[in-house]
C-alpha cells in the first residue's frame, strides 16, 4: 500500500479507502455479515487505513458493520473513519437532506454508537441542503469539533460557491466529489479544492464498478439498486462509450500480464496530483486484495498519457 498526506489535516492516509454504501443494501449486497466483516479485515491487514461510511448508508447498518470490524480488530487507533451527516436514508429507497443543527447532533451521537467509537477523524457533509443556511449546520460541526467528537470536517457534493460560503464559518479541510476515468466533470473543481489545501477522497473510483469490466451488456438492475439511478455511464449514451474505453483497457491488460482492469482504472485516479485517496467500494476478500494489489505497481507517464488520451477519445464526444 502507498500513503498520502491527507490535505493539511496531518493524517496519512492509504492511497485507497474502503468504500461502504454497497453494505447491507441498496440493491447488490447479499453477502454474509461474516463475508463483509472479513472484507474490512482484509483491507486493514492489506494497508488500508481509511474506511468511508454513512449512516445514509442502509439507515447506519453500514456504520454498524464497520465498528464491529474494527473493534475485533482493535484496530481504531490505526484507521481513520470518514463518516457523514446532513443525509437520511427513509424508507429503504430515498434519501431526503437535512442539515439542521437538531439533525447533526442526532447523526453524529448515533454514529458514535454505531461505530462503537468515541470520536469521528472526518465528519463530511454528504450533500448541501439548501433549505437551511450554512451558518447554521457549520456552527452545529464547530461545536462538535469542540466537545472532541470529530476531529476534521469535509463536505461531499458541493460546488465551489457553497465551500467557499460555508468555509467561512468552519475550516473545510476535505472534499468528496466523484471522480473516475468515467466521471471528471468536476476535475477543475477538484484541483482548486487541493489547492485550497484539502484532503481530497474521489468516490465511483470504479464507476460504480463498470470499470472493473464486469459490465458489458446494458443493465437493467432492480428497482432498490441505485446504481442506474447514481451513475450515469450504467444508461446509454455513456454506456456505449465505456464501452470503447474498456476495450482500451482490455487491451492494455493483455499486454501487461492480464492485470485486472479495476488495477488500471485505480491506478489511473490514484495517479492524479491532486487526488489523495481513491474510495473504493468491495465486499469480499477476493475484490479488496485485488483492488489493493493496484497500489503495488504504478502506470509510467507514457502509459497515463495513452489512458488519457483513451478517455478523451471515446468520452469526450
Ligand atoms: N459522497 C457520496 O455522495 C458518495 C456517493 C457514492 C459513493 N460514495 C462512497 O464511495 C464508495 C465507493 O463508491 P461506489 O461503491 O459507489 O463505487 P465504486 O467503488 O466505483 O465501485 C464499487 C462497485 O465495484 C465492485 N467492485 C469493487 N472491486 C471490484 C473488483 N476488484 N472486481 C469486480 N468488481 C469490483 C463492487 O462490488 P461489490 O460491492 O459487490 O463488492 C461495487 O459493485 C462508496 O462505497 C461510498 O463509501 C460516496
């Protein structure tokens, strides 16, 4: 595993981050408990030290799974915990935003609970409301900050205008956006967030896992998976052209000892100046050290240049 500073909050943190919204719902999770706790063991004992969590994440059952790995483990002092507020997961299929003071506090104290921990080392933002003003959901994280229960704040899904307008009454030192060989719409707003100094955490590092090529055919999933819905390239016209760009991939695979193609797309994103740690969402032992197996070679810069071009070429039209 490769580590990075983490912007300016002093943390070092692994190059990938294990990525949590798949467990115990929306749509694609039928593994074990025991399947997905070994999955967050096998992160741990391969480097990883950053775990990314919600309680939007199957109403906190996420969080759950998460703390009970980590306390087998023992392992709290030595990972970093990103979790999230301002987003709740209602009825098993919508999210709904809240960024109250009354509503942190509650999300923070469940976390807390959830994760069986005392103090949260990132507490992010998960999307902006815009029914309540930054004054106040910024003023419920600084207070927090002060009681000792989150250490750094960081927000998710925000647009340059909003950090800047909510950084002014609470230091933003992290930045979640989405970010992949199939998604840089945001990548000007990325580097101006690495400019300013923080931590930034790409998630859909994969797609969404298109880029693992394990979707060659249009797929419809079913009605509680959010995939469809969240990431775009899963719907034509995008699909078609990753497509184009898998082909790419598949070739430079076989030319490089069929190394899997979630490695190269990994590779890809944690290559990037201004990305500190690629989220990566995995579920099994199998995928986790495959993913982190990505963190043992780097593409050379000819070979970022031929992906790049690759991912102009067949998305950029
Ligand atoms: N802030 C936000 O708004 C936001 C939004 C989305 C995600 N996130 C965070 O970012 C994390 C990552 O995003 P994501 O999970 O949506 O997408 P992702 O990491 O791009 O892709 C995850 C998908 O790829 C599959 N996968 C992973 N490694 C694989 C491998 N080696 N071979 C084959 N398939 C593989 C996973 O399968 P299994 O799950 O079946 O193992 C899952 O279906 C999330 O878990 C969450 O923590 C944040």
């Amino acid at each position: 595993m490769r580590y990075k500073q983490f912007g300016k909050t002093g943390m070092q943190v692994s190059e990938m981050a294990l990525g949590t919204w798949g467990i115990g719902g929306v749509g694609w999770d039928n593994n074990s408990e025991e399947t997905r706790l070994d999955a967050i063991r096998a992160a741990v004992e391969n480097g990883v030290n950053f775990i990314d969590t919600a309680p939007a994440y199957n109403g906190g059952e996420a969080e759950r799974v998460v703390g009970k790995a980590i306390k087998n483990m023992g392992a709290r002092k030595d990972v970093v915990i990103s979790t999230k507020c301002g987003n709740v997961f209602v009825d098993g299929t919508t999210y709904v935003r809240d960024g109250s003071r009354e509503r942190i506090r509650q999300q923070c104290e469940d976390s807390l609970k959830n994760l069986q921990t005392d103090y949260i080392d990132l507490y992010l933002i998960h999307w902006p409301d815009p029914k309540v003003p930054f004054a106040e959901t910024m003023d419920a994280l600084n207070q927090l900050k002060k009681e000792g229960k989150i250490l750094h704040v960081g927000v998710s899904n925000f647009s340059r205008e909003q950090m800047e307008e909510a950084g002014a009454f609470c230091p933003i030192e992290a930045f979640q956006p989405q970010y992949s060989m199939v998604h840089r719409d945001d990548e000007a707003l990325i580097k101006w967030a690495a400019q300013q100094g923080m931590g930034i955490m790409t998630y859909g590092s994969l797609g969404g896992g298109i880029l693992t090529g394990a979707f060659r055919e249009l797929t419809t999933f079913n009605a509680s998976d959010s995939r469809t819905r969240f990431y775009k390239h899963f719907q034509e016209p995008m699909f078609s052209k990753v497509m184009e760009l898998l082909k790419v991939m598949d070739r430079f695979s076989e030319e490089h000892h069929q190394v899997p193609l979630a490695q190269i797309a990994l590779n890809w994103c944690a290559r990037k100046e201004f990305v500190s740690t690629c989220i990566v969402g995995a579920q099994s032992r199998k995928k986790v050290m495959e993913n982190c197996a990505a963190f043992a070679w780097d593409l050379t810069d000819e070979e970022m240049a031929l992906l790049d071009r690759a991912v102009a070429q067949c998305l950029d039209q």
